[in-house]
C-alpha cells in the first residue's frame, strides 16, 4: 500500500502552531475530515470509534487523512451493532461517549454516535489547544466525568456558532446528536468573506447519512 507522505498529525499540528484562531484555516481542515467519515458512515456503513487528533494526519499542504482503522466497525444493516468488547473503556479516554463507557459486552448501541462525539473533542482541541478533560489525573476520572455529563469549557474566544455545534454533538443522549453530514452542512454556513469556501476543501461525499 503506498499512500501520500504525511509529515505530522493533527495533534503535533497544534503543538507545533498553536490552537485555531482563523475560521477558514479550521474549516478547510475539518470538513475534509467530515467528508470522508460521511463517506465511510453514509456509504459504507462503517464508524471509526477511535478518532483522535493523533489520528488524523496531515500532508505537506495540510489536507487531512483519517488513519488507524484498528477499531473501525462495519455496522451491517441499520445503524445498531452489538459491542464486543469487556464492558466500557475500549476507546481513548476524553474521546468516548458516555453511552459506549456505561456499556456492557453484549449490549447493543449504535457506533456512529460515538464518532460524533469524538469529532467534537477533536473541535474542542483543535480551538484550545488542550486534551479533553486534561485537568483530571487519569483515564478512570476522566471516563466518570463524562459518564456523569461533564464536558470541557468552551472558551469564548471559539466562535459562538462553532460551540452550539460542539455542544450538540457531545450531547449526553446521542439520539439527539446531528449525523456528521448535518454538521458538514451547519459548518458551509461558516466561511467568512471570500478567501475560503465549501470549494476549497476535498469533497468526497454528497449524500445524507
């Protein structure tokens, strides 16, 4: 398999250059990534389950690629699956949802949601700066708060339509969560005058979820 070189992640990205301050910049980069997990959601039926800053890469120009399918789950038909796993952790802390860190092995949910949620943390850092629910010590502290309802600060210095979608979709009951194709299209509406657009990022999707 050869693939494009991609000389760093998006977390390395903003350790390196600091959090997003441009809404342009921020859109170019996170509709790509909407685009393609519309794809694999709309049209393959397949959620990640493990996204991350660490997992996504970024090329010389910065376009984004998704890696690390380790965990990605094809759903089969409809949109629920049931978990496999030892009861909830199986995931990175601060990027899973709390119906998959209150699940027990056996049960049934519905692994889409859990990308959504994840998606929003990767908003989160990527405004911040910071991990999701860094100022706890550890991944069991971490996980209870979230299982609990608690959610990192959003900071006014993120625009205020990017924290309503940021809340939306970290929502603590994932039915009320939009699909990532109903974010894709709540963020078009955020381009700022005319340096950017929906034009300027790779389309690789144009359907519903």
């Amino acid at each position: 398999i050869i693939q494009d070189y991609c000389p760093l992640n998006l977390f390395q990205y903003v350790e390196e250059n600091g959090k997003f301050t441009e809404i342009n910049l921020f859109l170019d980069i996170i509709l790509t990534i909407l685009d393609t997990l519309s794809f694999l959601h709309g049209k393959k039926n397949i959620a990640h389950r493990d996204l991350k800053p660490e997992n996504i890469l970024l090329d010389k120009d910065h376009h984004p690629k998704i890696c690390d399918l380790g965990m990605a789950k094809f759903v089969g038909k409809g949109n629920q699956t049931v978990y496999r796993g030892n009861g909830g952790g199986m995931g990175t802390p601060g990027y899973m949802p709390p119906e998959v860190i209150l699940i027990k092995k056996g049960e049934r949910y519905e692994p889409k949601h859990w990308d959504v949620f994840s998606t929003a943390m990767i908003i989160y850092f990527m405004w911040t700066g910071k991990k999701p629910m860094a100022d706890f010590e550890n991944f069991f502290m971490i996980n209870d708060e979230i299982s609990k309802g608690g959610r990192p600060f959003l900071p006014s210095s993120i625009p205020t339509i990017i924290r309503d979608i940021i809340r939306r979709m970290w929502d603590q009951n994932y039915k009320k969560r939009p699909t990532l194709y109903e974010v894709t299209t709540m963020l078009n509406e955020c381009y700022e005058n005319d340096e950017g657009g929906p034009e300027n990022h790779i389309k690789l999707s144009n359907m519903a979820e």
